[in-house]
C-alpha cells in the first residue's frame, strides 16, 4: 500500500479541519450573547423598524396610499405605497425626515405620530409627521400630494392651522 492509496488525502484532512474550525467558530458565535450581537450587527445592515402606518385616499379621485414612518440607524423616514388594482402594494416614493427622534402631536384631541389630514382646509389630505430635532425642538413635516408630477412636496402649515 502506497502512501496515494490511503483512505484519505492531505488535501481531504485539511479540508476537515478547515471545516471544523468553522464548525467551531459559528457555535462559538451562536452561544456568546455580545459576539452574535456584534455579529448580527454587522451582517444586517438594513436595520428597519416600523414606528407608524396610515392609510386613505389623498383626493376623492384617489390615489389610495398607504404610509409608514419608519426607523433604521438614525434615521426617520416616510415610505408611501400605492394600493395596486390586485391588492398590491408599490412603492410610490420614499420622504426623509431631516430629523432623527419621532414626535407626537394632538389631532382631533388624539395623540398621534403620523397622520393623514386636511391642513389647509382645500378637501385634500397632507400627510403629517412630527418629529424633534437633535436639541428636542418639535417639527411638524407635511407633505402635500402633487398631482400633476405624482410626488409629494414638503409644505409649511398655514400660520392659522390648529391640529
């Protein structure tokens, strides 16, 4: 028997052994609570959480939407999905909130942080959706659905305008 008849080769034991160390690392991982964190955090980088939905029609000639407020890293964000004719759900357009910590404002007497309403009193809905800067001064951003380039844009509330 020659040393090229043995049951396994170097390149074969090696391999194993790569394996192992592996197999060994991952449930190293998988059972230290601080090294899967720091491991997950590295792996997941779209980290999204959903803080607020909302939905309606905009005008009374549509479009149905549907509007989440959402949280990923230091981030806010409003994303606006139109209601497909299946029951789909499309991503309309995606709104940054320059802010980084969510707000809360009275409308209609109910504490809400992210709202479909008529501010300026024209029979379309503003989406509304407060937020605090980084030194805790209050933002109420609105979003006015722009019909003939089907976007959003940010708006200022009417001097007038009561929640």
């Amino acid at each position: 028997m020659t040393a090229s008849d043995s049951t396994f080769k170097k390149k074969e034991i090696a391999l194993m052994a790569a394996l192992a160390l592996v197999a060994m690392a991952l449930v190293t991982v998988a059972v230290v609570p601080g090294l899967r964190t720091k491991i997950k955090e590295a792996v997941m980088m779209g980290d999204r959480e959903v803080i607020a939905k909302v939905n309606g029609s905009i005008t009374a000639q549509g479009p149905h939407i549907t509007v989440l407020k959402i949280r990923s890293k230091n981030a806010l964000s409003l994303e606006v999905y139109t209601q497909e004719e299946g029951g789909n759900l499309t991503l309309m357009t995606k709104l940054p909130l320059f802010e980084t910590r969510d707000g809360y404002f009275l409308l209609q007497g109910n504490a809400t942080n992210l709202a479909l309403t008529d501010v300026n009193k024209d029979g379309n809905l503003e989406i509304v959706a407060p937020t605090y800067d980084d030194q805790m001064v209050p933002r109420l951003n609105i979003f006015r659905y722009n019909p003939d380039s089907k976007s959003f844009d940010r708006v200022s509330a009417p001097p007038d305008y009561q929640p």
